[in-house]
C-alpha cells in the first residue's frame, strides 16, 4: 500500500506540473481517477494542500491581490451530496467550470495595472501585455475600484476549430498562447470572469457572490453562466442537463462550480476552499474490444497497453487504452477478445473501466516473464511488474535521469543523457560528476557553451539533504517523502540507514513492512553506487540537523491557509525537529485549524493529552526557534 501511495503522489504531483504548463500527458478524466484514488488511501497527504504550479519563464513574478488556490471536487452524485451536507448552503450558486487558464486582473484606482497568471496560488507570472489584448478586457473601471477581478482564459471551439486545431484542446491552445513572448495569437483569447475583491475599503464592495457577479456585469465583464438552486437535488439534475449538451457550446467546461451565496473571505484564503467544490462530469464512455496488449517498458516497470478495436470518443478514434497494472488486468479478468467500457477525454490513451462480457473464445492475457535488455526475471507484485536487476542497462539509463530530475539539473536533457550511455561515458550517477569540459565539448558537436552550462548546473548542488539523495537513486516505489520519514525517525545518515533492518523500518509510521523490506533491498543493492558518488567529492550529505527543534516532533492535520503543508514539514525537519502522519503518544504537538472538527486526529490527541497548535501558533513557535 506504501508503495501505492508513493507512486500516486507521485503521478499526482507530475501530472499536475503538466496541466499548469499546458502540456498534459493524460486527461481531466484520468487524473481525477488518480487524485481519488490517492484521497481514499491517504486523505492526509500533503499534496491535497498543494497548489499547482505554472511556470512562464522569463516573465517577472508579481504577488496575487485575491488567494488563487484549487478547488476540491466531487465525481459523483453521492460525493456532492455528501459535500452539500457539511457545508448546508441555504442556496447552490452553480456555474460552468470553464476549461482553460486562470488570470488574476489587478486594478488600481481603476484603471488595469497587471495580469498574472495564477503560478503557485501566491505569486504568478506578469502578462499584462498579452492580458490587455484578450476580449472580455475592461481596461477601465467604474468607482476607482482598487482590488482584482479573475476570470478564466479561454478559446471557443470554432477558433481552435478554424486556426488552432493542430493544438490537442481549447485549454492547450489557450495556455499556450496568454505565454507567448511575441503575443502573437493572444487577441483570439477570450477572459471569462467569476470572482472579484476589493483592495481598498473604498470602491465596490461586495455583500454577496450574487452582488459579485451582478457588479462584474454591470462592469462590463463577459461573465461565467450561472444559475441560483435551493436543492442539491436541482444542482444534480442542472449538471445532468448541461453534460448532455455541452458540445453544443461554445466553450469546452469539464464541470459546475458549486458555491454558496455567503463571501467568507476566510475560506477563500485556503488553498483548497472547503464552502465550493467542483463537481465533475461524468466520463464518456464507448464500447469496444480488447485485440491485443503491448507491455511498454519505461525504466524498470512494464506497462501494459490495450490495443482495441477502433472506437470514436470525444470526436476523435482511439484504439489504444492504458491498462496501468497486473492487478487491473486480473480484478477485471480481461481477455484478448473482452468486450470492454473505455473513457476519455482530451486527445490522449483512453482507459479501460470495465469488462462488459468474455465471449466464448476470449483467451488470457500473456505478460512477460523475463526483462527484455538483461534477462533478469521480472517481478509480478500486484500493482506493478517491474525488473528487479538494479544493473539494468534500462533501469541504470532511467536512475541517470531520476537524479537529474530530483536534483533539478537543468539542460543535460534525454537526448544528450541517452546517447552519453549508449556510448559508455556515462553508466552511474558517480559517472555524471567525472564529466569534463574535454569529455563533452566535441561530443556530438555539443559546443563549449552547453557544455560548460552543463557542467555548471551539475555543480550547483553540492550539499543533498539524506532524504533527497536516496530517492535520486530511484529504488523501486521508494520517494523522498518515504526517506523523510526514516530520516525523521532517527536513522539520519546513510550508514544508519544502510544498517537499519526491514523490522525496523517497518516500524516507522508511513513505511510498514513491505516498503521497509524495498527499501533494505534497494539500500544493499545501490550500496556501492552511493559511496562512488560520494567518493569522487563533488557532492556531500548534508549533516543531521542539531536545530532548536531537535527533540520536537509535529503531525498535521486539515487544511493549512497561508502555507502548504509539505513547506510547514520542510520548515520543521530544516531546525531539526521530526514530523509524524499519525497521532502517538509521544508527539509533541499536532497542528490543526479545527481542533474540534472531531477528526480521528484531533480526538486522540485529546485523549492522550497532546498540545494542539492553530497555524499561527506554529509558525509563531517555528519563527521564534530559528
């Protein structure tokens, strides 16, 4: 399950740094599967306080007026319906959840100063220049109104139809073009607008959302559809409606927006507002038939790809659908020749749901046996199937560029990194740091400038935190987040580490058994790799930390408002205090805005009589020991 868990977070995390690029690899409907199968396994993990992140680079970073955080969402009718129960709003506000890229305007004394990009809820990227030539752009206000209008950026489908259809969707084409340096195309971009705040105690102000969106209006914005219900049996029934003919308009939408009519500013601080949701549609769904399955390797794991019959979704053909894991292929009991139910949405693989039938000559599915660059036997544990040989040429090439990846070090891309070891000058990470400028610069034809640029960035890093420096070396399921926590145990140096026993490991809360026994495997294995890279001294461990904290520990619990919680982690394992997932009689404190929601959390800290800690207090505690 650990390792479930890590793998989740950890395609969470990617997918989610792909959306706000606006180059996704899956679709909406794919990454809800993951992001809900992760909140029913491990409703506390950090990335569910998390933001996305855009990155426009070489824009200059501006400060958002109005908090831009995400929104939970509900999949179902029986999610919303749970939802509606614990917020009771009187009255559903209900609009379209346009598909596109949000966009904060800021004005002052009226007039339009900035456009940022949403970047990472706090601060985003400044495009004003692009932003002033988008339709729905007011560039002057009524009332001297100082504050901040948002809105979402998007294309209508006749523009991408007529001149961006290259593009996979709206929301891509759309992402793409507010980013242009040139700010070529930007005119064809539209701003739909759903939110406003006042800056200043003078100007507009705002009672209601209603009153909200009734001044946007009158302000002359090109406002979100919206509807007023006073049931969330109507709001089920409106979004019913609307999935059935939202190809007729204009705009692509992926949902409603559900909110009630109270402004509660409080609310809206969090990075997740707990009084709105987004509430999906359902996945569009076809029938077809399994003919084939191709195991695609990509590092140490093989994954399996149905190839079907060719069947048309979200007006395209698609005869290929991801078929994720063993596990899935054996719940559903898929045959080459299964009748199958697949979704998608957006131009990318489909995924299987169901099985519909085995019809009488439906045969099993072969998966390999034996890894197709070492002959090693592969491993079948459920969830994956995978190559076990930590020497893996395959496996050696994808750790290469996982390092590369945690460390983030920049412009030694695949390209470069593939053909380096298919020529034998790089096979382990020690390898990377006996690069010199002679080894690359002739090296085909890179040049001396990217060559020193690389060489550079590769010795920027110099000082790893434990945790980091395990997980680059890419052990099968095992992350940062799960060294963290032997870290944050006890076993703070790599020769603690290597002599901790799988019993041991096991023991720490968050890891159990079998990632404690993945981990004590993959220490043994990469034991010789580690101490190479360390012996050639470009790079070094950084030193447990001996901070004021060091006897402290935290656990977390609920939504944090001003910061994530794996920067409130960062803030306490960085003055040497430990940070735990669950409630134990030994913790020091647990961090909670609610302390009396009546989470399981919150109850057993007040039974065995733990100190709980507002956020302030915490940040307080933590500003005052540094």
């Amino acid at each position: 399950m650990d390792s479930r868990v890590s793998e989740l977070e950890a395609l969470v995390r990617h997918h989610q740094e792909c959306y706000y690029n606006g180059e996704p690899e899956i679709s909406d409907a794919e990454f809800d599967l993951l992001w809900d199968e992760l909140r029913r396994i491990a409703p506390e993990r950090a990335v569910f306080s998390d933001v996305g992140v855009d990155r426009a680079d070489g824009y200059p970073k501006r400060a958002h007026l109005m908090p831009m955080g995400s929104q939970d969402k509900a999949a179902d009718p029986w999610a919303f319906r749970k939802w509606a129960a614990r917020v009771g709003h009187e009255r559903y506000i209900v609009q379209h959840k346009m598909d596109g890229a949000s966009l904060e305007l800021q004005y002052r004394e009226g007039r339009l100063t900035y456009g940022v990009t949403r970047g990472d809820g706090a601060v985003g990227d400044d495009i004003t220049r692009n932003a002033r030539k988008m339709q729905g752009i007011v560039h002057d206000l009524p009332g001297r109104f100082t504050g901040s209008v948002r809105g979402e950026v998007v294309m209508s489908k006749a523009t991408h139809r007529e001149k961006y259809s290259d593009k996979a969707n709206t929301r891509n084409a759309a992402n793409g073009l507010m980013k242009r340096k040139d700010g070529v195309g930007t005119e064809d971009l539209i701003v739909i607008c759903y939110d406003a705040v006042t800056a200043t105690a003078a100007g507009s102000s705002f009672d209601t959302e209603i009153a909200k969106l009734e001044w946007l209006e009158r302000a002359g914005f090109r406002v979100v559809q919206h509807r007023i219900f006073v049931d969330p049996e109507e709001v089920i029934a409106y979004r019913a409606q609307v999935a059935a003919r939202r190809d007729e308009l204009e705009f692509d939408i992926d949902g409603l927006v559900v909110k009630g009519p109270e402004i509660d500013p409080q609310d809206m601080r969090r990075s997740r507002p707990e009084k709105q949701i987004a509430f999906k549609f359902e996945l569009e769904e076809a029938a077809s038939t399994l003919l084939e399955v191709i195991w695609n390797p990509s590092g140490s794991l093989y994954t399996p790809i149905g190839v079907m019959e060719p069947v048309r979704l979200a007006g395209t053909m698609v005869k290929r659908a991801n078929l994720v894991n063993p596990r899935l292929i054996r719940e559903m009991d898929l045959r080459i020749g299964s009748r199958v139910a697949v979704t998608k949405r957006g131009e990318i693989i489909p995924k299987i749901e169901r099985l519909l039938e085995n019809p009488e000559g439906a045969r099993p599915i072969e998966q390999p046996t034996i890894c197709e660059k070492c002959s090693t036997p592969l491993v079948d544990d459920d969830t994956r199937l995978y190559c076990p040989n930590q020497a893996c040429p395959k496996r050696a090439l994808f750790r290469l560029g996982r390092w590369l990846d945690v460390l983030d070090i920049r412009d030694f891309g695949d390209v470069i990194l593939g053909k380096l070891f298919d020529a034998g000058r790089v096979r382990t990470i020690a390898d990377l740091y006996r690069l010199d400028i002679d080894a690359l610069v002739d090296f085909e034809r890179m040049g001396e400038t990217l060559a020193r640029k690389i060489l550079r960035n590769m010795t920027q890093v110099r000082e790893i935190p434990l945790a980091r420096f395990v997980a680059g070396f890419n052990i099968e399921g095992v992350g940062e987040l799960i060294m963290a926590k032997a870290v944050d145990a006890g076993y703070d140096t790599l020769e603690k580490l290597l002599a901790t026993t799988a019993d041991e490991f096991a023991a720490v809360p968050g890891i159990g058994e079998i990632t404690g026994t993945t981990i004590v495997n993959g220490l043994a294995q990469l034991r010789g790799e580690m101490e190479a890279v360390l012996a050639v001294g470009t790079v070094k461990i950084q030193g447990a930390t001996a901070g004021t904290l060091s006897d402290v520990s935290f656990c977390f619990t609920g939504a944090l408002n001003s910061i994530a919680r794996n920067e409130a982690e960062e803030l306490v394992r960085r003055d040497g205090g430990t940070t735990r997932n669950s409630v134990t009689k030994d913790l020091t404190y647990l961090v909670t805005n609610s302390p009396d929601s009546g989470s399981g959390k919150a109850k057993k800290a007040q039974e065995l009589g733990i100190s709980t800690l507002s956020e302030e207090e915490f940040l307080a505690l933590v500003r005052r020991e540094k």
